[in-house]
C-alpha cells in the first residue's frame, strides 16, 4: 500500500517554505557573506528567479504525467534501463543530501547546547522520529509545518524587533563596492539551494488540488526570498563584515535578541522550534528516498524500505565528514554543479523530451 494522504495548497507552501528555509536560514547568511561581503542579500534575492524555473519545469512535468511521481515518468521517457539507472540516482541524491541535512542539524545542536555529546546521538534520534512521520503518512509531516512553521517566521519577527537596537544600517553601505562578481559568484550556492523545491515533483501525485501546485510553488519561492534576503540583512546590518566568519550567524543574532529580564533566553526557544522545522525537511526527503525506492522495486509497500534506509541515513550522516569544516566545504564546493545537474539540468531535459515525445498535459 502506497502512499494515500492529500496535501493541501497551503501546506505545500509551508513544506516548501521549510523544505529550503529550515536549514538555508541557519547557514546561507554566513556561506554568501564570505563571497558577497555587505551585498549578501542580494544573493539571496538573485537566487530567486532560477527556484521559480525549478517549480515551472516540475509543475509542467507533472501536468503531462498526472498522478505519477518522477521516479516513475522516467521510465516512460527514457525506457526500462536507463530510466530505472537515473531513478537509481535520484534516490541516491535524496538519502546523500539528507545524511548532509541531518549532519547540518547535529552540528548546530552540539555547537549550540549540546557540544559534549556524540553526533550518532543526534543523528540517531532525529531519523527516528522522522521515520515515524514517514510511516504515519505524508499528511502527518505537513499538518506538522502547517502548524510549526508559522511559530518560526513569528519568533523570527520577534528577534528583529529586539536585536534591532544592534543593528548599524550602514553596515550595509556601499553596496555593491566590489561590483557585481562577488554576487554572481556568491549566488551560486544559494541556487543550488532553492533548487530543492524539485523535490515537489515527488510530491504532486499526493496534492489534493494539483492545478495549483505552480501558483503555490511560485507563491513559497517568493516567500523564501523575502525570508532569506531579511535574514541577510539583518545578518549584515548586526555582524558587518564578520557575517562571513559566522557559520550560524543567524543563531547568533537570536542569542542577542532579549528585553530586560523578562524577555531572555529565546535561543533555547528558537532552537526548540527550529527542531520540528529540520523533522519536516528531513523527513520530506526521506519520503521521497522511501517512496522513491519503493516504486523502483515494484514493492506493495512502501514502508517495508523505511528501517533499512533510516539505517543507511544515519550512516551517510555520520560517514560523510570529520568535521564542520568539512562540510561547510562540501556545501560551497562539489555540492553546486552536483545540484545543478541534478536539480536543473536533467529536469529540463526530461521536460524537453516529454515534448519531444508529444506528451500532452492533463487538464485539471
């Protein structure tokens, strides 16, 4: 028994919203500062037009292939072997990346509160509890960020207000003193991060509006721009030209936030809330992983693949990096033309053929 459970449009907003923002907010501000310097959120706001290409390729794959995911229209367009070997691959780039997320989340948590314990006791935990969302159903993890994710923007408001007293506007002056290279060079990572909204195209076979899903998608692009270009800013505006040096500079514009002594410790509050915010993208992922694999094979049920898979999440998790170091260099380097490709390239060019093809798209 495959999949059931319907989405609606406005949790597909939120998935998306989270699916990029939950660790892009933690971690882009200080990656696009170190090229971009003062002008990081314009990398952030350059980054917006290509997510919107991602969600109009996918939205017209989907239209053509109605209630199939991508894992299973490529078999149709390239035929039983080589569909089935890029398949193989796509499910490869969904549990990689993932290992890469859940790691970006055990590195916070022990940067932040928990620096003496191991990182298997992070990893361990959450792909557990993502694993249960994934066994529950794909409903489960959007009813989750439909009622979380709002929590997060709301607190992040909050944070603005208070640190706002830390905040020089002209750290954010002169811009563009370097011209315009160091934001296109800077842009490049935030591109292959919001090119991860593809991942809608394991998703629309569940939505239960489909000929929405390209205004909602486009809707949350819009929306994780606008996030991420204030997020840059207030990241510059406090820190200036040490926003590159930070790899959590948001994090620590929310330690600074307080009022007297009334209004303190919101970092705790924050990374409570950011937790439930790394379940729904981690576990978004690890469905299209389960699902994914589970249509490969041809299997009844899709859950018979949920432990062996979380068995191999946690071990990319941990097998991947020494250190944060390492990460980050994975993240600003081979990351890019590998998302790329993965993300942007080969989507268009399934899109090409199923016009080539003459594919019609469905009418909803």
């Amino acid at each position: 028994m495959h999949e059931r459970g319907k989405i609606s449009g406005l949790q597909i907003v939120f998935l998306l919203i989270n699916l990029v923002g939950a660790t892009a907010m933690v971690y882009l501000p200080g990656i696009t500062a170190t090229e971009a310097g003062r002008d990081s959120w314009m990398v952030a706001l350059l980054a917006t037009l290509p997510g919107i290409y991602v969600i109009l390729v996918v939205t017209a794959l989907g239209k053509r292939f109605p209630n199939q995911t991508m894992i299973q229209y490529m078999e149709t367009l390239l035929g039983p072997l080589a569909g089935k070997l890029l398949a193989l691959i796509y499910i490869l780039f969904f549990l990689h990346i993932n290992g890469v997320i859940v790691r970006e989340f055990g590195e916070l948590v022990a940067t932040a509160i928990m620096p003496t314990t191991p990182q298997v006791a992070f990893a361990v935990v959450l792909v557990m509890v993502c694993t249960y969302g994934v066994y529950q159903g794909l409903e489960v993890i959007a009813r989750v960020m439909e009622l979380i994710y709002p929590t997060i923007l709301i607190l992040f408001g909050l944070v603005l207000l208070l640190v706002s007293g830390h905040m020089d506007p002209g750290n954010l002056l002169p811009v563009m003193e370097n011209g315009i290279k160091p934001v296109l060079r800077g842009s490049l990572d935030p591109i292959a991060w919001r090119g991860e909204v593809f991942t809608l195209a394991m998703l629309m076979p569940y939505l239960a509006r489909p000929e929405i899903a390209r205004r909602n998608g486009i809707i949350a692009i819009i929306a994780i721009g606008f996030i991420l270009v204030v997020d840059a800013m207030t990241s510059t505006a406090v820190f200036g030209v040490s926003t590159g040096r930070l790899n959590y500079a948001t994090f620590e514009i929310v330690r600074l936030a307080g009022f007297g002594q009334f209004l303190t410790r919101l970092d705790a509050i924050w990374i409570a809330i950011w937790v439930l915010s790394i379940f729904g993208k981690v576990g978004l992922f690890h469905f299209a992983t389960v699902i994914g694999t589970a249509q490969l094979l041809r299997l009844k049920d899709h859950r018979v693949v949920l432990i062996p898979s979380s068995i191999l999440l946690i071990t990319m998790s941990l097998s991947q990096f020494d250190n944060v170091t390492e990460m980050v260099e994975f993240i600003v380097g081979a990351f890019i033309p590998y998302a790329y490709v993965i993300e942007i390239i080969i989507p268009t060019f399934l899109l090409i053929l199923a016009w080539l093809k003459g594919k019609t798209r469905a009418r909803w």
